[in-house]
C-alpha cells in the first residue's frame, strides 16, 4: 500500500511550520509508524549533510531525528542558499547546481518539479507517511507559476493541505481567511483544515475566533497550539530566528559566566553550531546586531560560518569588528573562526573563478598565517575527528567551499585518519577549523570550554535533551491539537 502523505503550509514565513512538522514526525513515529519528512523546496543557509553525501535544510535533518532516521536528500531536492540580496546556490538533489538570480532561478523551476516528484515518490516507497513542509506563505499567487512549494506541488501530489497561522505576530483572522479569498478553488478545496500557532496566554480567549475563521472558510479547525518555550532548544532554521530565539543576553544575569560573543554576519551559516553552547547555564551567549560593538569584556568571539564570505567580510569590517576583534587579542581573549569564519582568519582569500561574484580577491583578517582559495568543488561531508590538544573524540561534518594552506596548518587543531584539520597560532588564542557540529559533542564542548575558562562541567548531554525535546513537542501538539483528524 502507498504511503499517506499531506502537507503543512502557512500564512507566512516564520509561523512555526517547521516545529509544527517536526512534532507531528515525532508523534506518529512515536505511534508506530515509519515517518519521512519532505520539503520540496527551501531556502536556508543552515544545512546538514546527509548519509548519501548531499546537503539539506537543517529544519528537514531536525525532522528526520524526529524520525529517528538518518537526514537524505530526498526529504529537501531543491535547496537554495543565499548568497547576497538577489542570489542564491542552488542545490538539487544534495549537490550544488550553479549560482543564480532571481529571475534565472523562476526560469528553471518549471524543470525542477520532475526531481521534487521523484524524490517525494521514493520516500512514499518506504514508509507509511510523509508529512511535507510547504515554504513561505500559500497565499503568494504572483509566485504560483510553476510553483513547487506549496500548492503548485501539493495540486501535483494530489495530497491534503492543513494551514498555519501565527497569531503571535497579530492578524490571524485576516491571514487564514485572506488566504481563503486568494486562492483558486481547485487549490482551496485540497485545504482541510487550520491551525492557530504560537498563542500566549488562555487559548479559550480566542475560541469565538477560530469558530469566526471556520465559518468563513469551512475549513475544519485542528485547533489552537499555545507557545512552546523549548522551540529555543531545537536548531532554527532561518538567520532571523537567531534575533527571537538567540537574542543577546541580559549582561550580568548568569554567575560565574563565561562570555561567548558572536559578530551576526549577513549571511551567516550553520549558526546552530551555537546551539549546545547556549543551552550551557553558565555560559552567556552575545549574538551582535550590526551597529554593535563586540565588548571588551568577553572570553571568546566566534566568527560563525558564512555563505558569502568575502562580502561578509566586507561587512565586518564596515561594522568595525576588525578593530574590536584585535583589541580583544590584545587583552589576551580567545578567538574561533569556524569554516568561512576560519578563512577570514587568514591572510588573504581568493576567488579566481568568480563563485561569489565578479573574480576577486580580499585581505583577511591577518590573525592566522594562511591563505584560503575558493573552488567549485564542494566538500560535503561527516567525519571523525580528535581534538589534539586533550585527545577527544568528536563526530562533525565539512561543509565548505575552498582550500586552506600557509605555516598556521603546521600547528593544527584535529586529527581525521591520521591527516591535519585547522589551525591554531602560536600562542594558542587564535583557532580555526572547517568542521562544524563540533559542540554537540559533550566531552569536546566541556574540554574546549574549560581552556577558555575554568569552570565546572555542566551535566548537559545536548544530543539527549533535544530527544526529550522533540518528545515534549509531540505531547504538546497531541494535548492541544486534533490529530486524529489527520
């Protein structure tokens, strides 16, 4: 028998589909059944590699540990990572497809429903039920030819569609309802039903509400899901969660704490590399907001990964980081540069080919004795590592495009099957690796931290509290949901 599947869409970016589909994978996993997430189409520069060697969202790797399976290609075939205000990489299938503008990228979507279908046929071959996440907002009929995300592709798989609104943000009735208005009715009547999201406060309030949007609609209501507190726990998906999930912490509120600032790049990546260390409780975590400065009190920067890394380059020294970075060196701080963070670190960084933008070349940051050349070969891909300094094991993954050489890889950080990665200077303040998801690792983080700063070991074990986070997610949807209406 063929898989069930349908789809979870909604009002807008940012309204809780992602969480909304990672609870529902984790709740019907946890009834028996054997779940695959699916996301035709995304738009994240947070990824994760996947166990065939490709690349997906991040928010579709979270979904598939929902699972409890490994992340695959097929459960996000189209994948576009921006890389300035009017481009992105696409990546089809896990592999890097070119680089395009916008109006290049409308072009080719009508070619790339065949690799969506193919994929979603695949994950229906081999379980019971495909949940499928839908991107942005329903209602973008300006977008709607040959749209994959959303109807475009659930009018293409002949599957049911449940809408999400945010009513945190204000306007829900005028957001589902609009909806409702906009939509054709061939694409209406696959819609069965609507949930209310992200509500604060007595969800009975708002009952007269939901009974208005369902008369107006005769769309059934699933219900009203409250806020979830612990969303913070699980990776976000977009840059713009890091200001409501991740945002700076109130200075002097933790004791004893060991300060982490971290510069917010423009197209800043893999950020929830900073996940496990936030969930430390003595560690305080500084994202800075452009027009910030980096204070002079912190024990660590971490310059974070980047999908543009010269432009964002660029931009840290607009912002003066440049200068508030070599001060904190000076103060005798610690500072980490991970992936495109690491090659700022150099000397020099060259773009022979052009792959972000006209050929080019820039001044790195000076802090480590190398040089970085970017190259169309990617490297995707997850590994083991030993940290050298104390000996731990660490699982991570690479994920870059470039190579980086100089004397500074002489003295480098780990050891993967006996060959060098990264690089540490002399004085052993200045890091820098190309391997990510490092500090989900327990023993590393602990071992890492505690060079910084002496401290106490934390009891966290991360990669188990978002287990039992996604288990209190499945439990919050099924105490305030109707999912048996699904």
């Amino acid at each position: 028998m063929a898989a069930k599947a349908f789809m979870v869409q909604g009002t807008g970016s940012n309204v809780g589909k992602s969480m909304l589909v990672a609870g529902l994978c984790r709740h019907f996993t946890n009834q028996g059944l054997k779940v695959r997430p699916f996301k035709p189409q995304n738009m994240s520069n947070n990824a994760a590699v996947t166990i065939n060697g490709g690349e997906i969202g991040r928010a579709q790797a979270l979904q598939a540990l929902a699972c409890r399976t490994a992340p695959h290609t097929d459960m996000n075939p189209v994948l576009l990572k921006p890389e300035g205000e009017t481009g992105s990489q696409l990546i089809v299938n896990g592999q890097r497809h070119g680089s395009y503008k916008a109006k290049e990228f409308y072009k080719l979507k009508a070619g790339l429903m065949t690799p969506v279908m193919e994929a979603f046929n695949r994950l229906k071959a081999q379980c019971d039920l495909v949940i499928v996440e839908g991107a942005g907002s329903a209602s973008e009929i300006n977008l709607r030819a040959n749209d994959i995300a959303n109807m475009g592709f659930a009018l293409k798989a002949d599957i049911p569609v449940y809408i999400a609104g945010d009513i945190d943000r204000g306007g829900i009735i005028a957001a589902l309802v609009g909806t409702h208005a906009v939509l054709p009715p061939e694409e209406r009547a696959l819609i069965k039903g609507f949930i209310i999201n992200k509500f604060r406060g007595d969800p009975d309030l708002f009952k007269e509400g939901a009974e208005l949007i369902a008369d107006k609609t005769s769309w059934q209501s699933l219900g009203i899901c409250p806020w979830f507190k612990k969303a913070a726990m699980l990776p976000a998906e977009d840059s713009q969660d890091l200001q409501s999930t991740l945002a700076i912490t109130a200075r002097g509120t933790i004791k004893n704490k060991l300060t982490i600032a971290v510069p917010l790049l423009p197209r800043i990546a893999n950020f929830d590399d900073l996940d496990p260390i936030k969930a430390e409780p003595d560690v305080e975590l500084l994202l800075i907001p452009q027009n910030t400065i980096i204070p002079n009190d912190c024990d660590l920067i971490i310059l974070p990964g980047s999908k543009a890394t010269l432009s964002d380059l660029e931009a840290l020294r607009q912002e003066g980081w440049d200068i508030d970075i070599a001060s904190h060196l000076r103060r005798g701080g610690h500072l980490l540069g991970i992936c495109g963070g690491f090659q700022m670190l150099g000397k020099a960084i060259y773009d022979p080919e052009g792959l972000e933008g006209p050929a080019s070349q820039g001044t790195g940051l000076g802090h480590l004795n190398s040089e970085t050349t970017l190259g169309p070969r990617k490297q995707l891909s997850e590994t083991e590592a030993v940290y050298l300094k104390h000996g731990v094991k660490v699982s991570a993954y690479e994920m870059h495009m470039g190579k980086t050489s100089g004397p500074a890889m002489a003295a480098p950080l780990f050891e993967i099957n006996g060959q060098p990665e990264g690089a540490c200077s002399e004085n052993g303040k200045v890091m820098g690796t190309y391997l990510h998801g490092l500090f989900a690792n327990d023993a590393f983080r602990t071992s890492f931290l505690s060079q910084i700063k002496s401290r106490e070991a934390s009891q966290l074990t991360y990669k188990n509290s978002v287990e039992q986070t996604l288990d209190e997610l499945a439990a919050h949807l099924n105490n305030h949901l109707n999912l048996s209406a699904l």
